[in-house]
C-alpha cells in the first residue's frame, strides 16, 4: 500500500467511528404579542389618532420580533373578545398568563403607554415567560411629542436596543 493510500484508508476508518454531530437549531419560542394599550389614569383620554398610532406601533414590534427568526407568533385572535373584556392586561391579576396559556405559547409580550401629555409619553413592553416561578422582564423608553414619528423610533429603539439583548 502507497503512503497516500494508506493515510486516506487511516483517515477513513477515523471518519468513520468519530459520533456523528448535529448541530441543534433552537427552536423559534412560542410567543403571543397583545395589542398595546394606553396605561390608565392619564390625564385626558386617547384620541382615535392615539388608538390608530398605538396599533401601528403593535403591528411593527410583532414584525420586529417576527424578523429576528426567534420568535414564532402566535394571533390572539382566539381570546380577542375575552381581552376586550378587561380593562387593563397589566391590572387584571394574570388574566394575560391565562390568556396566554390557553394560546399555547411560551411567553407573552404586553405593551402599555403612559401618556402623561402630549408632549412626555412612556412606552413599556413587558415580557412574561409562561414557565413556573419564571420572572417578568420590563422594557421602557421616553417620548417626547405625541407623534407617528415618535412612537416609530420609540418602539425600535427599545427592541435594537434593550429586547434585543434578551
């Protein structure tokens, strides 16, 4: 046997008893995006131009979080008329982890802006994994005007900048 013939034939019987190795692809997780809402108690009550900007605002962080490929989305249409029903997800005693779980998902993403006047609004998006003891994690950026402008670059610096590092 020539030297190349018998280092291939030693290379081949190495292949061959190494374990094969898969590279595991982590499954997208399991999330439902609720529709943003307007913290209560604020000073005077949204205007359709506020509800109208508060729902482009969910539709692009469910398109944030879709593009990453980390998430997979899941619609809450199925409990929609239920979520109506209650006037706060963040206030209503779990009523969005049970919202949640009967979606089957993993985690739930709430959004809420505080809309302290037109000039300064907070916006929070809170994210609850659905797993026992599993802690909820708050994200919030400032304001400043009352503006599609504003809640567009509001809303994607607080996901480039604080949820993408989740």
């Amino acid at each position: 046997m020539t030297p190349m013939k018998c280092i291939a034939s030693c290379l081949a019987t190495i292949a061959a008893t190494l374990p094969l190795v898969t590279v595991a692809s982590a499954e997208p997780e399991k999330v439902a995006v609720f529709d943003f809402q307007f913290a209560k108690g604020a000073p005077t009550p949204p205007t359709e131009d506020d509800k109208a900007r508060l729902q482009k605002t969910t539709e692009e962080f469910r398109t944030l979080l879709k593009d990453t490929g980390r998430y997979t989305l899941v619609s809450t249409d199925p409990v929609k008329a239920d979520v109506a029903k209650t006037a706060d997800l963040r206030a209503c005693g779990g009523c969005a982890d049970t919202f949640g779980k009967t979606l089957g998902v993993e985690g739930i993403f709430v959004g809420e802006v505080q809309k302290v006047s037109n000039l300064i609004l907070n916006m929070n998006v809170y994210f609850k994994p659905l797993k026992e003891g599993a802690p909820e994690k708050a994200y919030s950026v400032d304001l400043r005007g009352n503006t599609d402008e504003s809640f567009d670059r509001g809303i994607k610096y607080l996901f480039k900048n604080q949820l993408l590092e989740r």
